[in-house]
C-alpha cells in the first residue's frame, strides 16, 4: 500500500514515523480526493478522506484486521480505474 501510494501521491507521514495499521497519503496527483473516496465508496470500498484543514488534501488507506493480500490488490485496482477515470474528466 505505501509503495503504491508513494509512486502516485506521495507519503504523509515523515520518514520513520509511518503506521503499519493505516497509510496518509498527499496529492500530488492533483485530482478530487474527495470524489476518489466517493466513488470507492459506491464500489463497496471504504477508504478515508482527510478532515479538518486536510479534507480535500489526504486520504487514507487501513490494511488491518481481516484483511488479505487480495483484498488490497482488489482496492488498489480499483483505486487506479477511479484515478484514471478523474484525470480524464
């Protein structure tokens, strides 16, 4: 999750500081993060936007719990469908 998110976004947490049960994300991809959670949402994905001053401008990915390697490649294909599809429209 936090190579593929580093490669697109880039990393909230400072070096050394990362979670291993969640990854923050920026935007340095510059599209509508908000929309991005939305429209993972309507996908039966649950991800997270920033709040406060960083709604709009983080988000968040869990990889804890019952979750299995497939699971997290399943949500970072998707993810890179909505992604592409932002960029376009």
């Amino acid at each position: 999750v936090r190579n593929w998110g580093a490669a697109r976004f880039g990393l909230f947490a400072e070096a050394g500081y990362e979670s291993n049960t969640v990854t923050c994300f920026t935007n340095r991809a510059d599209i509508d993060l908000i929309e991005m959670v939305q429209q993972a949402g309507n996908q039966g994905y649950a991800i997270s936007g920033g709040y406060g001053n960083l709604k709009g401008k983080t988000f968040r990915i869990g990889h804890m719990g019952e979750l299995q390697l497939s699971d997290i490649k399943d949500l970072l294909s998707v993810l890179d469908a909505i992604i592409s599809d932002l960029r376009v429209g």
